[in-house]
C-alpha cells in the first residue's frame, strides 16, 4: 500500500518540465543506442551492463566482496568508458552537431546539385572501365579542412575530365583522395584515416581501407574505384557497400543528396515556405 502511494505522488508531482526531462533523456539514450549497435562498443556495452546488473544482486544476497570490488571499480569505471568510448562518443557528439545546425556545404539548388552527381558518376564509371584506381570524397556537414589540406588545392568546378585527369596513374595525386565540397572540387592527393576495424575483409586494399576510415569520423559520402577489379564502391557512416553500377550509384547519391536539401532548410526559406502556404490557404 505504501509503494502504491508513493507511486501516486509520483504522477501527480509529474509537470511539463518534467516530461521534458524525460523526453530528452530517453532522446539521448536511443541515439546513443543507434550510435553503439553493430559496432565493436556493443560488447562492451552488455558487459557493462551485466556488471551494473551484479551490483543490487550481490547487495541483496549480503555478497559482500562481490559488492565491494565492483563498487570500487566504478569509481574509476566512468574514466576508462570515456577513454574506451571515444570514437562512438566523438560521432555522437558529431551527429548531435549536424542535427542542430545548418551547413552552407550542403548543395540546395537540386539542378546544380543534379550536374554534379552526373559529372562524379560519368567520370566513376569511366575510371572503372578503364580500372583506374579512384578515391573521391563528397564532403557533408563534417567540415573536411584538416583532410583538405594534407593535399595539393585545386579549387575548380566540378567536372568529369577533371576528375579523370586527376586520377591518371603514374601522377602526383593518382593515390591520393580528391575532397568536393558543394560543386567545386577542393584539393587532391589527400590523405585519410585508415580503418581501426579488424573485421573487415582482407581483400580490402588501401583505398577502401581509407574511405570506411574517413566514413567513420564524418558524413562524407567516399566513393571508390578499385584497380584491380574495376568495381564501384561507397563508403558511408562506417559502411562499405561494392558493385555499384552507373545508374544504381545515380540514384542512391541523388536520393542520398537531396535528402539533404530538405533537412537542411535554413530558417528563413522555412518561414517563407510557411508564410506561401498561408497566403495560398488565404486566398
């Protein structure tokens, strides 16, 4: 009976502000979640929980030593998750700062948008018949300076021979990744991160090795072209998908592409979507 009442006042103490609490708490705890699942920090997550789990099992069954060494670890517990943790927490932390604000790098105008993905896939596919080895990086809201500059500038519209010229075997930037930001292409010759991951295939070479690497730490969207097989990938948010064709890698970057138009309104264009629709609900 007195559990009972003390879950009553409870509810009735509960007010907006303590919705809002629990709204964004539970916000917080799903994208973490969605951050951590299919990673290496999934493990480690159930083991932390199991060991949270121990903690009122042995106070309840008087394990008294259980109880104390796992209470004492704790303590030190909080530091050793952050130093563990710290890849997933940087893209958490990333991904909470390409929710809240806008970013002048996203393409909004879908025709100059829609000539860039047809220059990028025209000069794809004319690398991968040739197997030409290709590493071309789309930049997101993950600014990419610091990659940027680890390369020769280039700052040049975006264009099919260009991007062909570039990757020519046998030059100074043919190994290197060419960065595109909006419809220019940035600078070539850069170098990316490699994958920590130890599950991916070994038949991976650098390349892709380097683009699930940057893909990890940012948005970019990272396409390549290998030399040996000739084949299409995409690398994006840790993930490697291969043998993509002309008009398959079309479709998924412009779906990809104008998605992001349409979460990256700035305040004014809504306003004025808003006020159009009010005037033609008016008239």
């Amino acid at each position: 009976m007195e559990t009972l009442n003390t879950i009553l006042n409870t509810v009735r103490n509960i007010n907006i502000s303590s919705v809002i609490d629990i709204l964004i708490v539970a916000y917080l705890i799903y994208r973490m979640y969605k951050l951590i699942i299919e990673t290496r920090a999934e493990l480690l997550l159930r083991g932390i929980i199991l060991i949270l789990l121990l903690i009122p099992i042995s106070y309840i069954f008087n394990l008294t030593m259980v109880y104390t060494i796992i209470s004492k670890t704790i303590t030190i517990g909080v530091l050793t998750l952050v130093i563990i943790f710290q890849p997933e927490i940087r893209r958490m932390l990333e991904h909470i700062g390409r929710s809240a604000f806008s970013d002048r790098r996203v393409l909004r105008d879908t025709d100059i948008l829609t000539k860039v993905v047809n220059e990028i896939v025209a000069a794809m596919d004319n690398l991968s018949k040739t197997k030409t080895g290709a590493l071309i990086v789309i930049e997101q809201d993950t600014g990419l300076g610091d990659i940027s500059e680890t390369g020769i500038r280039i700052d040049a519209l975006v264009s099919t021979s260009l991007l062909e010229n570039i990757f020519v075997p046998n030059t100074p930037l043919h190994d290197g990744a060419t960065i595109i930001r909006g419809d220019r292409i940035m600078s070539s010759g850069c170098v990316l991160p490699l994958t920590t991951n130890k599950d991916i295939s070994k038949k991976l070479g650098t390349r892709h090795r380097a683009a699930l690497g940057l893909s990890e730490v940012s948005d970019s969207l990272i396409l390549i072209v290998s030399e040996e097989t000739g084949t299409i990938s995409l690398a994006l948010n840790g993930k490697l998908v291969r043998n993509y064709d002309r008009d398959r890698l079309q479709k998924i970057l412009v779906k990809i592409l104008t998605s992001k138009i349409q979460k990256k309104q700035t305040w004014k264009e809504r306003m004025d979507q808003w006020l159009s629709k009010k005037d033609r609900t008016s008239s």
